[in-house]
C-alpha cells in the first residue's frame, strides 16, 4: 500500500479468549493439522487468536512446530510463511498456572513488508469480536513482559496495533482518493468531447456513473472495515475507467492497456500485445471478402 512498504520486523502481544482440541500436530513431520488427519498426531490446542491470524494469511505454508506442545497442549511455537510475509506465533501462560484459557497468551512474530503487516493486522483486528491487545489479566502480564520481553509493555503493545490498524486505513484512503482523481479527469475528458470515432459518449457516461457509484461503496466499505470489499470496488472502477476513458478510441489501433499508478492518463502499450503473426496459436481470418 502506498507510503507504507518497507521491511519490518514486528512483535505483538495478543490475549487468547477461547481454544478447542481441534487441531493435532503430526508427529513425524511437526505439521499443523486438523482433527480429522489419519496420520499419528498429538493434540494441541491451538486458540482462537492463531487461528485467526492463519485464516487470514493469504495461501500460508502449512505451520511447522518450533516447539511441540507437552503436558500443557497449549503451550507451543510454531512458524508459517505467506509470500513475503514470515510469521512466528509462541503460545504461552502468564496467569493462573494455564488453567484456564483466559491465562494464555500469543506473542506474534511478523518479519515483511510494512504493508503486509499492516494489512494482515487490520484484518485480523476488523474480524476479531475482541481487542487481540487488551490481556485480560494486567497485573501478571505486566510481569510476564518484565521477565520475558522487558522491552515491551502493556501501553507500547497496544500502540503497536492501534498504529499498523491505522496505517492500513491511510493508504486505503489514499487509494480511494486516487480513484476520485482519476473519476474527475476521466469525467473531464468526456464533459470536453461529443462526438470520436470508436468512443460513445452515451456509454462513456454510464461507465463514469458507475465508477461514481463504486468510489461511494469503497468509502462505505473502507468504514466497514472492509478492505476486500474496498479492493473490488477499486476493481470495478479501474473497469469503468478504461471503458469511459476517450484516449481509449484515440489510440485503439494499438490495444493493450497499461494504467499507471494514479490513472492519471491511460494509455496503450504495444510490448504487452500478443500479435496474431508471432502466435501460431492464434488463428488470422480473412474477413475481407464476408464484407
């Protein structure tokens, strides 16, 4: 996303708020897998926060053990990637000697791009029905962190999510404000024209009215705290753009749409082409005498 994309290593401190013995850990190869696996397992209780996180990763690796669970099935480290993305989860307790689920909390490893973080947090908190940050029981998690993360605390931790939540936001705002930019100058364009070979203005209207439509559902949607449904509107956008766009029946004898980062102008490029002579797969018709 855009102004946020760098490299980041980050770590965050999540609360556990329920966990099920519905995953096992497949003993020759130290693999997550669900309950229903054939294969010899042990069980291990893997939470409701990890198996958010998880769920939300986009084609992970299947999670290897680091760590297996013992006596306590939920007391466990394990690692997964996802693209660019590398992410270490470690289960342990911090109160109440791990009795209760309420006790156990995550410490979430995220080394990738900055935007990739971002997101993945902003969609883990969006579909969460808790705050992940805010552990239930202050007093010894404030212990926990002294002794094993003395460089965190309960206020940084909370500051750490809240900030990646909100950088999400911004660049998808940014990204709604792009596609206004480019709604207008498209709008423009066709306001300035009445009549092109190859272009109709009538449709070109509908496209932009569309679009106009699509900007409002991503603005909606991004307050949802929905940025998938904000990526197909900005899809459904781009779509309109190029249909509208009368630089489209200016240059059409080249075909091949590029659109640049802003869709500031839309043009066509001839290196993305496949042309019918240098394909033998793509059969040449001689329509000429049809005619």
């Amino acid at each position: 996303m855009a102004g946020y994309t760098n490299n980041g290593n980050v770590v965050l401190i999540g609360q556990v708020t329920k966990a099920k013995s519905n995953h096992r850990v497949e003993k020759s190869t130290r693999l997550l897998r669900n309950d229903k696996f054939p294969g010899n397992t042990e069980v291990v209780y893997l939470g409701n926060l990890a198996s958010a996180i998880i769920a939300a990763l986009e084609s992970p690796d299947t999670p290897e053990f680091l760590e297996l669970p013992g006596y306590n099935e939920q007391k466990w480290r394990l690692k997964t990637i996802s693209g660019p993305l590398t992410v270490t989860i470690t289960s342990d307790s911090y109160w109440g000697l791990g009795l209760l689920t309420s006790g156990y909390l995550n410490v979430i490893e995220l080394d990738g791009p900055s935007s990739v973080i971002a997101r993945l947090v902003f969609d883990l908190v969006a579909s969460s029905s808790w705050q992940p940050w805010r552990l239930k029981h202050a007093g010894s998690a404030r212990k926990y962190l002294s002794k094993t993360r003395p460089n965190i605390t309960i206020e940084s931790n909370e500051k750490a999510w809240l900030n990646l939540v909100k950088a999400c936001k911004q660049s998808t705002q940014e990204l709604i404000q792009v596609m206004q930019h480019a709604i207008e100058n498209v709008d423009k364009k066709i306001r300035a024209i009445d009549e092109l070979e190859g272009w109709s203005k009538s449709k070109a209207e509908v496209s932009i009215a569309s679009a106009k439509y699509d900007l409002n559902i991503a603005r909606e949607a991004l307050q949802d705290q929905n940025i998938p449904s904000v990526e197909r509107a900005v899809s459904r956008i781009e779509a309109a753009l190029i249909e509208a766009n009368p630089d489209n029946a200016m240059n059409e004898e080249n075909s091949g749409l590029v659109i640049d980062k802003n869709l500031e102008s839309i043009r066509f490029d001839e290196d993305l082409v496949i042309k019918p002579e240098e394909d033998e797969s793509i059969p040449l018709l001689d329509l000429t005498e049809s005619e």
